[in-house]
C-alpha cells in the first residue's frame, strides 16, 4: 500500500478515536441517569429501554475500537 493511503487510513483511524470518544461520553452520560432514577423506574419499560440503549452503545464502542485498531495496523505498516 502507497503511503498516500496509508495516511488516508491513518486519518480515518483518527476519526474513529473522536466516534469512541463521543460514543463513551454518551454511554456513560445515559448510566449515570439510570442510576440516579428511581429503582421502580429503572425495572419499568423506561429503564429497561435505557439499560438496552447502554448495551448497545457499548457493543458499538468494541466494533469501533476494532475497526479502529485494524485501520492503524494497515495504516501502519501495510
């Protein structure tokens, strides 16, 4: 791979650290009102919707964190 790609993979890398970062800021922003409702909330439809939507942000933080890892790697030396 040329190194002009190599650093335009660098940089989408680069992106995917930023889409990390805004994803935990909103996981941990959505666990935190979950733990401060009410616990007959929180075993209700709302929190259980909230407990899924936590879940889910980090199933999407892993994927990107690999997909991130992945790109550095070629970005790095492919």
């Amino acid at each position: 791979m040329n190194k002009a790609r190599r650093k335009r993979l660098a940089e989408a890398a680069e992106l995917l650290e930023q889409a990390l970062t805004i994803i935990s800021e909103a996981k941990d922003e959505e666990q935190d009102a979950f733990d401060n409702l009410p616990e007959s909330i929180q075993q209700g439809e709302r929190g259980q919707t909230m407990e899924e939507a936590i879940n889910s942000l980090d199933d999407i933080h892993t994927a990107v964190e690999e997909a991130r890892d992945t790109l550095a790697g070629i970005a790095g030396g492919a």
